[in-house]
C-alpha cells in the first residue's frame, strides 16, 4: 500500500465490473475490439469471475488497464461469436444498469 501511495496511485490495472453479451469463463483474456483483428492483439486486461444475474444477464469481474474508460466495450477471448464486455464501475449498483 505505502508503494501505491507514493507513486500517485498509479497501479497498472483497476478492477472493474463487466456486463457480458454471453458466457465466459475466468480467466479469459480481454482484448480491445480493434486489436483481436490485429497479427499481435495486446491483451488489456482479463477476467478473474463470472456469474449469471437473474436481474442483469451475465456479469463479470475482472483487472483492465488504466487506460480504458468506463462504459468501453472489449472483447472476451476473441475468435468468431466473441463475448462482448461493457467496463463499470464498482460496486454493482441498480441505478440503470
């Protein structure tokens, strides 16, 4: 903790909230929808749980980069019929999403 404190606060990943198109698994990489058509897709992130929601379909926690904004759409794994995972923020909460 002293080391987050005087370096700014900067960790490289925060933990964030997923909403998921559709199952997945920990573990899965997240990739930015632009770089899993790339040779090298860098991986931005992964997930570390997923569970179903009866109110909000299938939701997530993972570890993204610091430089993705809430509200951004990545892609799980990658491949065709790839999961799609929209950032927010914690804690869940039922003020619209």
């Amino acid at each position: 903790m002293a080391r987050i404190d005087s370096r700014g606060s900067n960790v490289p990943r925060h933990l964030r909230g997923l909403l998921l198109s559709g199952p997945a698994a920990p573990g899965e990489r997240l990739y930015a929808p632009e770089a899993t058509e790339a040779p090298e897709a860098k991986e931005v992130g992964r997930l570390t749980s997923v569970a179903r929601s009866p109110a909000r379909g299938w939701v997530a926690l993972g570890y993204v980069g610091r430089a993705i904004a809430t509200g951004e759409t990545l892609t799980v794994g990658g491949g065709p019929g790839a999961v799609h995972a929209e950032v927010k923020l914690l804690p869940f909460s039922s003020d619209g999403w």
